[in-house]
C-alpha cells in the first residue's frame, strides 16, 4: 500500500467533515455560520466524486470499480462501501437542491430575455435543474427548508459511517498489531470531521479575501451584498468547533497509544520500537507536535489574526494526513513475524504511469481534483452569494 491508499482515508474524511460543518447550520441552527455552512455543502459534493479517485489509480485493474456500487450488499466493508457511498450522494445532492431550489427557478426567470447563447445555454441547465418544481411561495420555500433540515440531519451518520468504515477495515485487520483496536474507526471520524472543517475553513478564507482584493483594486465601493473578505465573527465561531473536535481528535488518539502501552500485549515490543525509535519523528514531531499542538496553541492565543488562523489551519491539515500516513505506512513498517522493518520511498519524479500515479505528483493531482469540481459546480450553484440559499 502506498501513497494512494493514504490519500483514500484522507479525502473520504474531508467529505465527512465538510458536510458536518454544513450540518451545524442546517440542523443545528447556528445561524452565524450559515454562509460558510452552505459553502461547506457544495464543497463537499466537489470531495465526493474525489474519495474514491485513489482507489482508482491504486487498482491495477480498475474496469470492475463500479461492482460495488452496482451490486452493494453488507458482506464486507467494502461492499457496504457502495451503499453508503450511494445514498451519502443522494442526500448531498437532494439537500443541495433543496436550498438553491429557489435561486434556481429566479435564474430561469432572469436569463429568458438575456440574449447570447451562453445565457441561452444557462437557462437550459437551469431549467433542468428546477426539476419542473417552479413554485417559490413562502410555504413551498419553507417545506425546502424543512425537507434540507431533515436530510442534513441524516446525512450527519451516513457522512461519519462513509469514513468510520474505512477506520473500520484496518481497525478488523486481526494481523496487523498496529491497526487493530477497536477505537479505530472512531479516531477516524474525528480527525475526519477535523480536517473536514479545517478545510472549508480555508478555502473559505483564500476565496473570500482573494474576491476582496480584487474588488479593492478594481477601486469599487464594498456593498453590504457584496464580497466583504473573509468575516473575523463566521472564521472565529468556526475556529472554536475546530478546537473541540480537535481536542476530541487528540484525546482519542492518547487514549489509544496509552491503553497499548498499559495491556502491553505481546506485539507492543515491536510497535513501541516502531513508534519510539524508527518513526519518532512522524509521529510524535510531525503528527502530535507539528500537526496538533502547534495549531492547537494557535488557535486558543487570544488576538487571533486571519494570517496566524490560515497558518494553523494549513498545520492541522497536515496533522490529519500525518496521522493517515503513520497508520498506513507506519503499519506496514514491520513484518508480521517482528523480524525486520519496511522502508516506504514515495516517487517524487515519475518515469512511468505507475510511478506518476503512485507517487508525489499523484497525490497531488487527487488534492487538486475537488478544487476544479468546485469551480465548475460553483458557476450554477453560487456558494459564496449572500442572498441565495435557505
């Protein structure tokens, strides 16, 4: 297992935690954050289609990828893979339609005298989209309402399980002395959850100040509907879920290095020489320190700033991925029989397909597949408008 298979838990768990951002606004009623909460949404549906590109390349024959989505059933976790995948899908989909339902139906009205065929050919994608549903009265708005509640609501265990289960495959894996704990797919979910935010929080941020910016230069007058840079009330609330399911995130993973070290099972002499010798400094510099105190002090300083919030976001994020990394290179670093360690040389210039797909510019072309989603999703379904949206 390589880079990919890192990159595979990763980004499923962005999805997760994307949509749990957007939930605390649509379920739970934090009305401040909405704008970054339906922001958080459609971002999540540019991640989905992305969770199982690493597969994809991974696979070395990958024309059979679809048989779990087309034959789900509960026989493995794989397998359950394909209905999770489906129906967490359906729900992003259906909760997306539902708040922009009516900005949709408003297009369709807007763009019938505008000439040109671009605006022609918006229309058409509008129209299709209102699915026949034109009706934008006060009662119908508020049954969307109700209908995207209700959806962020279930969508909130489907998005946990999406990635809990992939803490689950290598939490079952009885041979491997390092993944196998029960408190796995737990762990899982909530550095998921993490990065997730950790993510939208920063996206967030370089696109609202990036249009800030330009505005400035432009010399136009900043409007109360307009772009006003990335607002120091959504990023500051935002940043205080940040820290409880980071704390949250923390403590599970102390939790877990210190019942390994008290039942000391027979294999905790060669994970103790795998974690306190061979990757000391990926686990406990780069991952704990780096990647979880750093931004974790950052984060709790008062007089935060939005250059030293950018900064422990990007740190977090790299927090998560080390984490992703230590399971599965870290797992793979010592034989079954404890007789010898493994050591893992990620291709930085490809010569081949397989070394551009299973090395750094791989995982880098995975990291820039939702970004490029979102830019396209984004030109119908304006995340970042004021007065779109329920």
């Amino acid at each position: 297992w390589s880079i990919q298979i890192v990159m595979y838990p990763y980004m499923t768990g962005l999805v997760a935690g994307a949509f749990v951002l957007s939930s605390l606004y649509h379920v739970f009623g934090q009305k401040d954050l909405k704008e970054i909460a339906q922001f958080s949404l459609v971002f999540s549906l540019a991640l989905l289609p992305v969770a199982a590109v690493p597969l994809l390349l991974h696979l070395q024959q990958p024309l059979r990828a679809m048989e779990p989505l087309l034959t789900p059933h509960f026989t493995s976790a794989i397998a359950a893979f394909g209905i999770v995948f489906s129906t967490y899908a359906l729900i992003v989909v259906s909760e997306i339609w539902f708040v922009y339902r009516g900005y949709f139906v408003a297009q369709v009205h807007a763009l019938r005298d505008q000439p040109g065929i671009s605006n022609a050919t918006r229309r058409l994608v509008y129209r299709a989209l209102t699915m026949g549903a034109y009706d934008v009265s006060e009662e119908a708005l508020a049954t969307d309402h109700k209908a995207a509640k209700i959806l962020a609501a279930i969508g909130i265990p489907v998005a946990c399980f999406l990635h809990g289960y992939a803490g689950f495959i290598f939490g079952s894996v009885k041979a491997n002395a390092l993944w196998m704990s029960p408190l796995m797919p737990v762990i899982f979910i909530m550095s998921a959850v993490v990065s997730g935010i950790a993510l939208c929080m920063l996206t967030y941020i370089v696109i609202m100040e990036w249009q800030a910016f330009r505005n400035r230069r432009r010399g136009g007058v900043l409007q109360a509907s307009e772009i006003r840079g990335a607002e120091a009330e959504v990023i500051s609330k935002s940043a205080r879920y940040l820290l409880g399911f980071l704390v949250a995130a923390i403590s599970l993973e102390i939790l877990d290095l210190i019942f390994r070290g008290y039942t000391a099972m027979k294999s905790w002499d060669i994970l103790r020489s795998v974690m306190y010798g061979k990757d000391f400094v990926n686990i406990f510099v780069l991952q704990y320190t780096l990647g979880n105190l750093v931004p974790f002090i950052l984060l709790l300083l008062p007089g935060r700033t939005i250059k030293r919030t950018v900064l422990a976001l990007v740190l977090v994020l790299f927090g998560v991925f080390m984490m992703r990394w230590n399971v599965v290179i870290g797992g793979q670093a010592f034989s079954l029989s404890f007789s010898g360690y493994m050591h893992y040389h990620i291709p930085i210039i490809p010569h081949s397909v397989e070394t551009f797909k299973e090395g750094l510019f791989g995982a880098l072309s995975v990291i820039a597949l939702p970004f490029i989603f979102f830019y396209g999703i984004n030109k119908f379904v304006p995340s970042l408008r004021r007065d779109v949206g329920s």
